[in-house]
C-alpha cells in the first residue's frame, strides 16, 4: 500500500520513535527500531508476549485473538498485543519489562533516573584568587579560605589527600579554577571547563553495576556492567568467606580483584562520558553485607559462624585513596547501613529506591539474586529476611544453564502442543538462561508434563531417558547451536524446586511473623536483575510468589542500583538510611521455629 498513511510511533520507557505505515503493526514498528519485544509464536497471537500498553494516539480495535489472551482488567488498563494492534494515529506505547528481550532489561536498568540534587551534600564554585606576590605572602591554602569566606563559602578543613596536588592545580589553572567542598571541606580543586562527578557502584554477588553520575545537574551520564571476578573464588559469599578465611591472603586477594574491576569500569565510563576520572569527587557504594566486608577488607570470619554477625551494620564514610579507587584524591566513600549478616546495604538501597520504607500497605519488596533478600511492609512495622536462593536462576548448577548472552533462550512456550522458544538476539539456541529456566519450568507443570513433586509424565511427547531419571527436549540436535539437543533435565528441576522453595519460605515466614496471610499483601515489588524479566505468571505457577492478583505485582530492575544514585545526590536520603536501619526487625530463618516445616511444605511446584 503504497498511499498508506504513516503514524509516529514513541516507544518509551525506552525512548525510541519511528514512522511506520498504518497497515504495519506495533510489533513491526519495535522491529524497525531495534527494540526486541517478546514473540515466540512469530507475531501470530497465540503466544500473548508482545504487551504493550497505550498511552496516547488511537489504535486498531481488539481483535478476538486479543480478548482471548488478555484479562479484563488489562483492556481496560489500554493493554494490547502488538503484533495485533495497528496505528490510527501518532501513538505514544509504554513497553512492560516483562515484554522485553532479556539483554534490553540486564542489571543496569532500574527506576526512573530522574534524581534531585537540592541537599547535596557536594558543593562546588568558581574563585579567581589573586597571585602571590612579595607584598602577599599567605599561603596557598588561606588565600583559598579567605576567598571562600568573601564567597559566603566558608571551609573547616582541606583534605589531607588533596594537598599533595593542590597547588600544582592552582597554578597550572593560572588562580582561576572550580573549587568543590563535602560538609565545608574542600576535597577537590579543578580546572573551570571541569565538573564534579558522583560515581555510584551496586556489587552484587554476580554482577556489578556502575553509574557515573554529574552531581550539578542530577544526569546519568554513563553507565556499565561487568561480572565480579570474585565468583572465580566461588559462586557464593560463602565459599568466598571460606577462601577468605583459609588462605593468608584470602581477603587482600578477594579485595584487591574487586578494586581492580571497579577501576577498570571508571576507565571505561569516564572515557564513554569524555571525563577524567579526577573528577569523580563522591563515591557510593551499595553491595551486600559479606561483599561489603570483602570491599573493605573487613574480617568475614564471622559471617561464616552461627549466628552470622557482621563487624558493622552502621553507615560509613572513607577515603577513596585509601582503598585505591582512581578517583579524586579528596574524593569520599560512602556506604549505606547493614541491616544483618545476609542483608547488606544494597537492600537498603532497594527499600529507599522504591520508597518502601514509607508504604503505609502491606508490601512484599524483595531483591532476587544468589541470595535473596525480603522486606515486608504492614501496619508501619518492617520485618526482613534473606534467603539462600543459589545461583540457579542465573543458569548455574544447571544441565544446559548460561548467563544472559546471544543465543540463550529467554522465553519458552508450548502452543497447540508444539516448543515455541526465544533465544537472545534470535541467534541458534545454545543454552538457556534464567527466565529461560523458569519459563519451562512452568510451561511443564501449566502443561501436566511434570507433577508439583517435579516427576515427569513418561509418556508424554519430548520427554526420554537420560542418564539419570528422564529429560524433556526443548530444542532438537539439528536445530541447536551447540551440536546437541538443549534439555531440561529431572536434577534441573530439583535445583529450581530447591531455589524456588528458599524465597518462598522466607516470604511466609514474614506473613507469619506479622500474622497475616497472602491475600492481604497490597503490592509486590520484584527488584533484581534476574526479578526483571522473569515470568509473574510462572513465578506464581511454581510457587515461588504467593497467588496473588497479577496487578499488585511490579517489576522495578535495579533499584538497589536507583537507590545508590540518589544516595549520591541527597544528605537527607543517607539520614533516612540510618533511621530505616533502626526500624527493620530481622528473623534469623535458620533459627525460625516452624522453618523447616515452611521450608517442606514448599518442596513442591
């Protein structure tokens, strides 16, 4: 149709717009744009994946395939499938995490990065100072001070880290330069074109994630991820807390990797953003309690032992020299409270990131990862937890299990009897990764394939011996990418049970710590990067989430990584940290009476 009329397309929250003609649907548009939504039966409906919501302009009306695959209240909410939907006018469309490809939704993105830097902590203002001379013979430093004072700027200290370059800067910039100051001492001096920066850093046990923000206009300016090379000394802090533990060295060694990946990762993002990395003038870092010990060479010994008790739960503030961080010699380190042994401060930062800890509901926020940590909200009172999930979800310890990378299935769905399944970038299949694992896991019970207790039905298509117990085919020999079929084995199955069971163990023990049951939980927030993309729908067909209505769930990303950023930016957020901290009643889920009973009930799909 060659005089079709063509309609603007804005996709957001991704930012993305495009023209398209009126006979090409929205699934077609995302295509166009490089924006990879979910479609496992190749754009025909049958599958449901491509929601979308509208939220301005006209569209095509419901089709029949639609009504079927949507509930009520999502057509009343402005859901459509894309691939069924066609413009009737510019359009503006919000893409749900859920619908994305695994990759567009990785451990960078979290909530809306619009932050606010009014209490800022960080203050900075140009000065011209007048030269040395044989008649003005002050120091360097007092005529800094009382150039200040003139300026209504007043100093207490200068930072001892600062004075080895501190006059270099001063004459190097001719007299003229910017000054920045932390709590009325000056920590940095830097050329006028220059701006002070704010790098804020989540490591997680797997991953880490790091933003680089400009602390004068609140922006993100760059932002990376990249492993923590510490999972070479074991997938969990537990086994890092033993290495640590057994080798001299163990911690030095454990620290010194994770400081030598960090810098890497400043290198790159000031070299992104066209910044040096003397510019980064504070410093945020949000991580769990071990990996916090291990970042500041604190002993981890403790958190080994019964009852697991950190060195430090409060909030701390170090120079970024003195861990050897390639930032501004004057530059500082913060780091959020501790809560327990197995709840860090990237928790915190997650509860402060989505507003939690002020909810006058029942709320669920939890943050899924090797460990996963629980918060329950009801009546003003904070109960908390952590459980040990394992790594499953992230594809280890399981037969064909991998990262999110090219060629890893993502989604999976058997549609009229047939595998229908989305690898990453549409590459050949040659692993599957996380939502990947939890997409077939619930498929197989929706489908009766494996009873609750994880046995397979036999006699059904697909499923065949293996060497131990029986495996179910997802992709055939010929059509992988690794020269062997892609199953999903019976101890795969185990591991999920066993993963699954532990984060739903620790969400009942705090309904039954407040005394009230799942029906009664108002809102459910899933953060984390594995929580970004998983299935709601076979989350909750598991068990792994209580059975309630969809539409109190959200899918927040990153927010421990949201959480350090704003922390970058507000004096007021970190005195809510400390405050938050006091508040949260932690339950031990080792030492809970009915624990292991909870925990039995939940060995079930």
């Amino acid at each position: 149709m060659n005089n079709a009329q063509q309609f603007k397309i804005d996709f957001e929250p991704v930012g993305k717009r495009i023209k398209i003609r009126e006979d090409q649907s929205l699934l077609d548009a995302s295509h166009a744009t490089g924006i990879q939504l979910s479609a496992l039966c190749g754009g025909y409906g049958t599958c449901g994946a491509c929601k979308v919501r509208l939220m301005d302009g006209q569209l095509s009306p419901h089709t029949s395939i639609e009504l079927s695959k949507l509930s009520r209240q999502e057509i009343d909410s402005n859901y459509r499938l894309a691939c069924q939907a066609f413009p009737l006018s510019d359009v503006k469309i919000h893409i749900p995490q859920e619908s994305l490809s695994t990759l567009q939704r990785l451990q960078l993105e979290g909530l809306s990065e619009e932050f606010d830097a009014k209490d800022s902590l960080i203050k900075s203002i140009q000065i011209k100072i007048p030269e040395p001379t044989i008649e003005d013979l002050r120091s360097d430093s007092r005529r800094i001070r009382d150039e200040l004072k003139k300026k209504k700027l007043p100093i207490k200290t200068i930072n001892f880290h600062y004075f080895t370059s501190m006059s270099d800067w001063m004459r190097i910039n001719q007299w003229e330069f910017t000054i920045v100051t932390r709590n009325k001492e000056l920590i940095s001096v830097m050329p006028i074109t220059a701006r002070p920066l704010g790098l804020a850093i989540d490591i997680g046990s797997t991953k880490i994630a790091a933003y680089l923000v400009d602390l004068k206009t609140s922006k993100t300016l760059a932002k990376k991820g990249t492993m923590n090379p510490q999972i070479s000394y074991g997938e969990d802090v537990v086994s890092r807390i033993a290495y640590a533990n057994d080798k001299p060295a163990g911690r030095e060694e454990l620290q010194a990797k994770l400081i030598e990946s960090i810098n890497l990762l400043i290198s790159e993002l000031c070299k992104e953003a066209k910044q040096n990395s003397y510019q980064i003038v504070e410093n945020v870092v949000v991580c769990n309690t071990a990996i916090h010990h291990f970042f500041l060479n604190f002993p981890v010994k403790q958190l080994g032992i019964y009852p697991f008790i950190p060195l430090i739960d409060e909030s701390i503030n170090i120079p970024a020299v003195s861990l050897g961080l390639d930032t501004s010699r004057g530059a500082y380190v913060y780091l959020p409270n501790n809560i327990a042994g197995y709840v860090g401060a990237d928790h915190v930062a997650m509860l402060l990131a989505t507003n939690t800890h002020k909810s006058r509901k029942t709320r669920i926020a939890l943050d899924i990862g090797t460990n996963t940590e629980i918060t329950l909200t009801h009546k003003e009172k904070m109960y908390c937890c952590s459980c040990a999930s394992g790594p499953a979800f992230e594809g280890a310890h399981i037969k064909f299990g991998m990262r999110a990378a090219d060629g890893a299935i993502e989604k999976v769905k058997i549609i009229n009897g047939e595998v229908k399944y989305q690898t990453i970038n549409n590459k050949k299949a040659v692993g599957i990764c996380g939502s990947g694992i939890l997409d077939v896991i619930g498929t197989l019970r929706e489908e009766n394939i494996i009873s609750e207790r994880g046995y397979f039905d036999q006699s059904r298509p697909r499923v065949r011996p293996a060497t131990k117990n029986f495996e179910y085919v997802i992709v055939d020999e010929k059509d992988s990418g690794i020269n062997d079929a892609i199953t999903i084995t019976r101890s795969d199955i185990n591991e999920i049970i066993l993963a699954k069971s532990a984060i739903r163990t620790g969400i009942d023990v705090l309904l039954k710590e407040a005394g009230i049951t799942a029906d009664e939980i108002e809102e459910f927030v899933v953060a984390g990067a594995f929580g970004t993309y998983l299935s709601l729908e076979n989350a909750i067909r598991i068990g792994m989430f209580p059975d309630i209505p969809i539409e109190r769930f959200q899918q927040v990303g990153n927010a421990a990584g949201t959480g350090a950023q704003k922390l970058l930016l507000s004096e007021s957020l970190r005195k809510e940290c400390d405050e938050l901290a006091t508040r949260m009643h932690y339950i031990e889920l080792t030492s809970y009476p009915e624990f292991n009973k909870i925990l039995i009930n939940n060995m079930r799909l």
